[in-house]
C-alpha cells in the first residue's frame, strides 16, 4: 500500500543544512495498523511530510498503491499534532468536517450523511453546530479524526495527534483509533514518540534512529486483536515489547549505529 524506498530529505536554506531523514525503507501493507517511534527531531514529521505529498524529498521515493506520491494523493488523509491549528475557529465542527468533501464529486445530502456518520463514529454527534473554541483540546481532536474519516480515506497519517491531550483522553482516542482501524479497514500509519502508545496501538511498531534517521528495527506486535487499557498495559507480553522498544530509542539516542541498518521483522524471543 505504501513503499518508501530510501527516502532522504536534506533542508537547506539560510546557511544551515540539516540532514533530517539519511535513508528510509519500509513498507506498509493494505489495512495495516504501523506505529513509528523515534527520538524527538529524528525526522518523523519530516517523513510524514513526503509521505503525504507536501514535501518534496532529496533523494528516493514514496510510493502509495505503486505510484509515486508527487503532491496530496487523493485517498489519503492527514491528523496533525496542532488539532489547535487545523480546525478553522470561524466554521462550525460540522462545516469543519465537511470541508474537504466539497472537492468530491457528491449531492449535499451524502456530504451530510458522511459528516453525521464521522461525528457519530467519534463520539460527538451532537456537536455538529459547536464552534471548534467551544470544545476541550480532547473533543477537538476528535473533529479533526471526524473530518478525516468522513473523507472517507485509504490511507490515514498521524502525526503525534495525541501529543498535546491529557493522559485520560488519550487513553481513550488510543482505543477510539483501534476500534475504528477494525471497523472500516483503513490503512494507518501512527506517528509517535510514546514507547508505550506504539506498542498499544501497532500491529506493527517501526523504531528510527535519531537523525539523520534511518530504520533501527521493525518489531511485529503480537498482542491480541482486541486490546483495553487495563488488560493489555499489564500483559507480561506488553512489557517485553515495551522494553525492546525502550532499548532501541535509548541505542539510537546514544547515536548507536549497530544494527541501525539491520532490519528484522522478527518479534523478540519470549
Ligand atoms: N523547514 C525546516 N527547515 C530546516 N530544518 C528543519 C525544517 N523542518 C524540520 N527541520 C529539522 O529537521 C529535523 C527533523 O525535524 P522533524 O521532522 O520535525 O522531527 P520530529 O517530527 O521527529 O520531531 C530537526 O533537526 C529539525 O530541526
Ligand atoms: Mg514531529
């Protein structure tokens, strides 16, 4: 579904160049649910960016269903960090989440069926007619996953949406994304720099170096399917991949190179 296939992004400009992102491979496949966890300014925002076609990068390739992502790819959605910067504050929450449908080619009324079925999949059915200001950060962010879902994508971005919420909204956004990956088979690539909410949340968890940022390691999570905050966190099993998860980020900050360029996909050892 998504190939990046050495992907390098240099930026250059008023005499500073920085090497963000030195070389990326990975892929992600249909219906897939792939955290990626790395040290703070490895890059990860960075390599969303060229995923998403808003960015273009020094050398290799994205590919998104074998063709190369040149500009925003249709199918594809994005949820930002800033949930504060991405509604407009003058448009109320429904227009906010119909806003990027009025480019579809569709009739009023199936706008508004798909605008009320992403509020209601989120939880705020009711706030259709609030202003973004009039709702908590947590609530906000959930418009902003409504508008992506009602856009009704292939491919979901996150970009460390939940970064800036409290501790028991995010618990609940976690489990609010995994139920909705299962309902509607959306491939999701999770960006995160929260060991413990890529382990949760990823079928998949792929660990970046620090930059200039390469694929430390790929770890398959093999977690039950259906997961809750109380259960899973304690599962023995939660902790082993937590703590391979840790070990790698702790490596990589150390600026470590072993094993940077190998890439298992091969759980730890039990
Ligand atoms: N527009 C830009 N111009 C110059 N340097 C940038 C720009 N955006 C990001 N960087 C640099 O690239 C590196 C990676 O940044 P970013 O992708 O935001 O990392 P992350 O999202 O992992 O925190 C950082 O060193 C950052 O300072
Ligand atoms: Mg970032």
């Amino acid at each position: 579904m998504l190939d990046v296939r050495g992907l390098r992004k240099v930026y250059e400009g008023s005499g500073r160049r920085v090497e963000a992102v030195r070389d990326l491979t990975f892929t992600v496949d249909p219906g897939d649910l792939v955290c990626l966890v790395g040290p703070s300014g490895c890059g990860k925002t960075t390599l969303l960016k060229c995923m998403a076609g808003l960015l273009e990068p020094t050398g290799g390739e994205v590919l998104l269903e074998g063709r190369r992502v040149d500009g925003p790819p249709p199918g594809t959605a994005f949820v930002f960090q800033e949930y504060g910067r991405s509604l407009f504050p003058w448009m109320r929450v429904g227009e906010n989440v119909e806003l990027p449908l009025r480019q579809k080619d569709m009739s009023k009324a199936e706008r508004r069926a798909l605008v009320r079925d992403a509020l209601e999949s989120v939880g705020l059915a009711d706030a259709a007619g609030a202003y973004p200001w009039q709702l908590s950060g947590g609530m906000q962010q959930r418009v902003a996953i409504a508008r992506a879902l009602a856009y009704e994508p292939r491919v979901l971005l996150m970009d460390e949406p939940f970064a800036a919420v409290d501790a028991q909204t995010r618990a609940d956004l976690e489990d609010l994304v995994r139920g909705l990956w299962r309902q509607r088979g959306i491939t999701i690539l999770f960006v995160t720099h929260d060991i413990d909410e890529a382990v949760y949340l990823g079928e998949r968890v792929i660990v970046l170096s620090a930059s200039p940022t390469v694929v430390r390691e790929q770890l398959t999570v093999d977690l039950p399917a259906e997961r809750d905050q109380l259960h899973t966190r304690v599962d023995p099993r939660f902790a082993g991949l937590r703590t391979r998860v840790y070990e790698q980020i702790q490596a990589a900050k150390r600026g470590e190179v072993r094993d940077a360029l190998t890439k298992s996909s091969t759980p730890p050892p039990r």
